[in-house]
C-alpha cells in the first residue's frame, strides 16, 4: 500500500454522500445524496435537521460536546438511536478530495468510536491512523485539533451561535489565532512560560535549599559551642589557660577578651599578632622619621624667595648680554668683509698704474697719493676694537650663564626642602593616626592614645610587639592544647560545621545564578508574548475588512455599522474581544451585551463565516445549523446573498425550519452557472424509523438571469 500524501489544503472537500443508522433521529438506514455546491435542509423543528449535522459532525470527529456536556449520568446514551438499544451507531459518508474519491465510516456510541478510512490511494487505514490523516487534512497539519477547529469556524449549529463571542476572551484568543495559522506563536510563547515557570520553580527550590543550608550550619555551630564549654573543664587546657593569664598579666598586656572557648583563644591569638606587626612596624616608622627630621634640621636655611628673586635678576641680565653679544659679533664680520673687499680691491688696481695717466679713463695718477688714501681707508676698517668687545660680552654672558644655574639650584634646594617638610609632617601625622587606632581602646594595652613621635614612643611600641608576639606564641598553644584533646564528638561537629558551611555557600551561589536565569526567562516569555499579541492583531486587522463586509450585508443595527476583534493583554494572558462601533459618534460596546439575540447572532455569524472564509487550517465546508432564528426578511436577504459568494468557494450547508425561508432561499441560492448545483431536503414527517425526507434538486436559472445578474453571482 502507498503511503497516503497530505491532501489539506489542495482543494475543498465535497461531501457526496451520507448514510446513516441506529444515528440519533436515524432508526432506519437512510440514503441522501450530498453531492452539490448548496444543501438547503428545511422543515419543521424536531423532524431530524440537527440529526443530519451531527451525523456530520460526529463522523468527521467522533464526539458531540453539546449532548456530552448536557447528560445527566455518564452511562446516558446520546449517540445511538434510542429505538436500537445495545447496537452500534453508523456513519459513512463518501467525499471527493483534491479529485479522489474518499469514504469515512465510523461505528460505535457515545462511549467510543472506530473511524475507518477507505481511498484507492491511502488503502484501508483504520483507528488513529484514520483519526489522524483525517486531521492532517481538515487542520493543514497545525496543533489545533479538528474538533476545534471545525466548531470555530467551519460548524455553527443550533442554539450554539452567540458561543462564538461568549467564549472566554482568552479561549477566543488561542483559538483564532491557531485557525489563523497562528499555532506555532502560542507554542512558542507556551515554551517560554514553562521555561519562565521553571526557572521560577528552580530558584524558588534554591531558596529553600539556602535557607535549610543556613539553618544547619547555625545548629552546627550550636553543637560545636556546647561541646567546646564542656571541653574548657579539662585539665591540659585549664593548665594553658592559666599559663595565659599569667603571661598576660606580666608583659603588660592586659586583655578584654574571654579564653572560654577555642574560638575565643583563636580570636585573642590573631588580635594579638596583628597587634605585635603593626606595633614593631611603628616603631620602625617612628626611628625613620625622627632620623629625617634630625638630617632635615641639619640643613643649611634656604631662602627661597630670595633666590627665586636671584634667578630672575640672573636671566634678565642673561637676556641683555646675549643680545650686546650677538650684535658686536655682526659688526666684526662686516669690518672683516669690509676688509677682504678693500684688499682685493688693492691688488687688482695697484699693479697697473705704472704711468702718469689711468690706463683706463687716461687721467692723471699720484701713485704715492693713492697708495696713501687706500691706507687711510684699511685703517678706517680696523676690527681691534671690536674684537676686544665681543670677547669681554663673552665673558660677561659665561658670569650670567652661571649665576643663573646657582640662582636656579638654590631656588630648587629651597623647594626640596620645603617640600621634604611637608611630606615628613604628613607621615608623622599618618604615624600618630595608627598609634590612636591601635591603642584603641587604651585600657586594652595599658597605653595612651597620646603617645607623641619620640624615642620613648619608639621603645614602648617595641615592647607592646614583643609582649604582643609572646601573647600570640602562647595562644597559638592554647589552639593546639584544644585541638590535641578534642574529644571525637567535637571532631565530627568540627567538620559538620566545615561542611554546612561550604554547602551554604554553594546555595547562596547556585541561588544567584538561578535568579539570573529566572530573569533571563521572564524576560524572553514577556517578550514572545508581546510579539504573539503583534502578530495576532496584524492577523486580525487582515480579517476584520472580511468580517466588516459579511457584517454589512447582513446590516443587523442602525448606528452600530462596524464590527472587530480587539486583542490585547489582561492580567498578562492574550485575550480576544468582539466589538462593534457607531463610526459616527464613536462609541463602542461588546455586542453581546447591548444588542438583541437576533443581532448578536448576526455578529457571531460575521466572525464564523470571515474564519471559515480566512482560516488557514483548512475549512473546506461550511455547515450553519437554523442560522436563520430570530432574522428579519431584511436580514435573511442579506444572508441569502451573502451565501451565493460563499458557495463559489466552500461546499455550504444550511438549514431552516421557516417555510417562506426555504423558499426564498432556494430561489436565492438556485443554479446560475453550469457547475452549481443545489440540493433542497424537506424533512416533512418524522416517525420511529426516522425522519421521512423528500430531496430533490433546485431548479436552475441559467437561462434566466440578466447579464448583470449573472455578473454579480
């Protein structure tokens, strides 16, 4: 046998055929032929119309929740005919799906029921096989199941209409959102709150653990105390004990501090090495700063104003000579330019006048008086005077130069010192402050908190370490006196102490870790819940156009014209509200507490048939049980027009038990193509066998209709 492919969604189902038996109002086996686009079932009321839709209903999903919740005793029997006690209900319907041709049958009671399902592709499956191709190809292969799914929006029977909108808000939520192809949102978010849920449950146990974790480690210690206040009686460490105080009591040490108990030595033991280290290293800090001061008050005074005065004089005169010095030096090398140009000049002209006359202009030449001028001339240019200058500006800038490096070096000594002061009387003040925290309180060490920078204070703070270090030697053996005669109870409380410790401690962190993680997780529920409510309200606004259109043909209030579903958050949980609005003045109310029975089932209608048009889940039927109570003639033309869009894509079924309804319906809903048919089944009598039914098929108008009419069709 080939394995079955999933055929949701393909195409719609036709139901073709129905036979029932020992079924609710069915006795007798009976035959009715389904097989049109329009099933029009009509007649007076408990002649069998309801029957017909159960029969449906239950051979698609194996239960009536309405007749179950209904009985009074659980051995009531609601699905077998009550004329065939003790036999077996039977359905079997025949279906034409995606072009094959498919037969469901199913047997039993209202306690339990057997599907089989019968197609050349698939075989014979029966059983929850059958249970769940069936399922595959109503719900599209979503988590919503059949039953619920064909109650929302594919099945609206009798006296059921306002349970559309009088579910709970957050049942309506889940519920049209999965119709809406929506279920992987809600398990996503269900996901997130369970993790939320556990990480919550987790942290909670975490807390539980510490605080039992605290509470045996507080008894721990109880035990240990009293067992060490018996131990204190023995006589080693009554002997070391004593050594002690008589140690205490010689060095100068007096203490404040009980020796009852081991925790007790181990506290005076480390107190009085921390004061032994602390009094040793003052003392040293104290002979330290004494000798800087000693080396400081040595020193030569400085007086630092003055020599910053001195610096300043010494780099103004710096400046003054450096500036004489530079334009002596620029007047010697003109005079020596001069020069050189003066002597070339001369060696050039002197060895051509041999003559009376210029051999160039032919004047007259002294030789003698030339020679003399260009003497006079060399003299004039003469360099002594000013190399004697810048020689004596070079010396006066090397006097300025150093006096400005002494000036300079005395002001920075002055500034040392100065501050070599100001550091020295900070650790001074630094030392008197560990004296007063560590004589404190005074009466502990029998010493002032007073005790000044001397070398008294130096030799004082030297014998409180070294009484300190013997006091702490001698502690230290008292520690070993008690753990040498620990007793085995006193060894056992000892690590049972260690060990509700440590455990408190890896529940205080195993406790921090999982409040993390708690956060972390309603942090991420929140947030799936929030984008969950976004997405179902962008579904829903993509459906409410459909549910307005449905909602306004079928015009069920005079200022209330609009309809829609509002989904928000109540007490953190997605809820789902129908509403309708007056677009005029714009007030808005749940239609199912102001408006009549006949209009809330106009809305409930609305949103049925805009799911069953909308629903992703596979609504290939439409089944509407006596929709029709309680409308007006306007309000079923309405309907009635309504139904012929609806017929060009769902197989519909509708009944009525108004005669004139029928009528107009059939004449509504009568053929006007080549492909439609419609089938009318008046239940006109009922007796023990069963409903008497007369079929038959509704008269086509092909041939009738206007262009215009058929347009709209």
């Amino acid at each position: 046998m080939t394995a079955p492919r999933d055929l949701a969604g393909e195409s719609p189902v036709v139901f073709e055929r129905l036979r029932a038996e020992a079924f609710r109002g069915f006795a007798d086996s009976v035959d009715i032929d389904l097989n049109a686009s329009v099933i029009i079932v009509h007649g007076p009321n408990g002649l069998g119309k309801t029957s017909l839709f159960d029969a449906l209903q239950w051979v698609l999903v194996g239960e009536l929740a309405r007749l179950r919740e209904a009985r009074m005793r659980q051995s009531d029997e609601y699905i077998v005919n009550a004329y065939r006690p003790g036999q077996e209900a039977v359905v079997d319907v025949q279906l034409r799906l995606n072009g094959q041709q498919v037969r469901l049958v199913r047997r039993g009671n209202h306690s339990r029921s057997i599907l089989t399902w019968i197609s050349a592709e698939a075989g014979t499956l029966t059983g929850q096989e059958a249970e769940d191709l069936l399922a595959r190809m109503f719900s599209g292969g979503t988590d919503l199941d059949l039953a619920t799914s064909l109650n929302a929006c594919g099945l609206l029977q009798q006296d059921a209409t306002r349970d559309v909108l009088l579910s709970k808000p957050r049942d309506r939520y889940d519920t049209f959102s999965k119709i809406l192809g929506l279920g992987e949102l809600a398990d996503i978010q269900q996901w997130a709150r369970n993790n939320a849920d556990a990480a919550n449950t987790d942290f909670k146990n975490a807390e539980g653990q510490v605080a039992a974790a605290e509470l045996e480690t507080v008894q721990a210690e109880q035990r240990l105390s009293a067992l060490r206040r018996t131990a204190a009686e023995r006589p080693v460490l009554a002997d070391v004990t004593a050594r002690l105080h008589a140690l205490v009591a010689s060095s100068g040490f007096p203490h404040a501090v009980s020796l009852e108990s081991r925790d007790e030595a181990a506290v005076a033991t480390a107190a009085a090495s921390t004061v032994a280290r602390e009094a040793a290293s003052l003392a040293d800090d104290i002979r330290r700063l004494m000798a800087e001061s000693a080396s400081l008050g040595q020193a030569d005074p400085v007086d630092t104003e003055a020599a910053s005065a001195r610096r300043i004089v010494a780099t103004s005169s710096l400046e003054v000579v450096g500036i004489e010095l530079a334009q002596a030096r620029t007047e010697l090398d003109r005079l020596q330019a001069a020069q050189e140009s003066l002597a070339t000049m001369a060696s050039a002209v002197l060895p051509h006048v041999d003559g009376p006359s210029c051999p160039v202009c032919g004047q007259g030449v002294d030789e003698d008086d030339l020679r003399d001028r260009l003497r006079q001339l060399e003299e004039g240019l003469s360099t002594v005077d000013t190399q004697v200058r810048v020689a004596n500006l070079a010396r006066a800038l090397a006097a300025a130069e150093s006096e400005l490096v002494l000036a300079a070096n005395a002001e920075r000594e002055g500034i040392a010192i100065a501050l070599t002061r100001q550091r020295l009387q900070l650790d001074l003040e630094r030392a008197r402050e560990r004296i007063a925290a560590l004589l404190s309180p005074p009466a502990l060490f029998g010493l002032s908190r007073q005790l000044d920078i001397t070398e008294e204070a130096s030799g004082r703070l030297d014998a409180l370490a070294d009484a300190a270090s013997r006091v702490a030697a001698m502690g230290r053996e008292l520690i070993s006196a008690w753990d040498a005669t620990a007793t085995a109870d006193e060894t056992r409380a000892v690590s049972a102490l260690a060990a509700a410790t440590a455990q408190t401690d890896a529940s205080l962190v195993r406790r921090e870790g999982l409040a993390i993680a708690k956060s972390a997780a309603a942090n991420l529920h929140e947030a799936t819940r929030s984008a969950r409510l976004e997405v179902v309200r962008r579904e829903f606004a993509r459906l409410g156009p459909l549910a307005q259109d449905i909602y306004s043909r079928l015009d069920p209030h005079p200022t209330f014209r609009d309809i829609d579903l509002v989904s928000e958050m109540y007490r953190s949980v997605g809820t789902t509200i129908a509403q309708v609005r007056d677009p005029v003045s714009d007030v808005a109310a749940d239609p199912m507490l102001i408006f009549s029975s006949a209009q809330s089932n106009i809305a409930a209608i609305s949103y049925l048939m805009a799911l069953n048009l909308a629903a992703s889940v596979g609504a290939p039927v439409l089944l509407l049980d006596d929709p029709l109570q309680a409308m007006d003639d306007v309000n079923v033309l309405g309907f009635a027009d309504l139904c012929r869009h609806v017929r060009r894509q769902r197989q519909l079924f509708v009944s009525t038990h108004e005669k004139r309804f029928a009528v107009l319906l059939e004449r509504k809903l009568a053929p006007r193509h080549p492909s439609d048919r419609t089938i009318s089944i008046e239940l006109v009598g009922w007796d023990r066998s069963g409903p008497v039914i007369k079929p038959r098929d509704v008269p086509d108008q092909i041939g009738s209709q206007s262009p215009a009419f058929a347009t709209v069709a």
